[in-house]
C-alpha cells in the first residue's frame, strides 16, 4: 500500500462531499480484487460505477438477512457493471471480491442502500 494513502484518505476525507464520503466507507466491502491491491485506476472505475450501482439497487430486490443480502449485492454489481460496460465499454481490470467482515460491520453499522 502507498505511503501516500493517509495523505490521501485525509485529503477526500476534507474535500469530499457526504455522498463521497458514504461511498469511501462502503468501499472496502465490495471493493476488493481478485489476486492484486487496487490501484488508482480501479478506484476511479468504482468512482464511476457508483451511479450505475446506485441504480441498480433501486432494481434489484432482495431478501432479508445477510445470505439475502450477499446475494442481492452480487446481483447489484453484476448488473451495474454489465450496464456501465454497455455505455462506456469501460471493464472491470479483475474479478471483484465481497470483504465478509467490511461487508459485515457495513451491514450492521452503516446500513446497505
């Protein structure tokens, strides 16, 4: 991880608006790669997958509990990425892993959408 990213977090952390700062915290939960770190260029594609998720959990039902959830969250991104991929032909750089206990602590103390 860079040395930088403290500087980094600070700075969004000053500058960024509330729906920036929601989606920094959420971020680690469905953020994850695949074999790699993120790099810059991986956070700016979840950067601009937000809306495309955004709306996709407005569209994607789901059941109660965390199994349910898991699954609709799955189902979330899948669909955000297959839509944004459609528009800008922009993909996904490796297969996107669920962090289980950011998932968990964001599930129970920050609320999914």
């Amino acid at each position: 991880m860079s040395d930088d990213l403290p500087n980094a977090l600070q700075f969004l952390d000053a500058a960024a608006d509330d729906e920036v700062r929601s989606f920094l915290r959420r971020l680690p939960m469905v953020g994850g790669n695949d074999g790699d770190k993120i790099t810059l260029s991986d956070l700016i594609y979840e950067m601009r997958l937000l809306p495309f998720v955004m709306d996709a959990w407005q569209n994607t039902s789901g059941n109660p509990g965390v199994p349910g959830r898991l699954k609709q969250l799955s189902l979330v991104y899948q669909t955000a990425e297959a839509n944004m991929q459609k528009l800008t032909g922009e993909k996904r750089r490796l297969k996107r892993l669920i962090d289980m206990p950011s998932f968990l602590d964001v599930y129970a103390n920050v609320g999914l959408p």
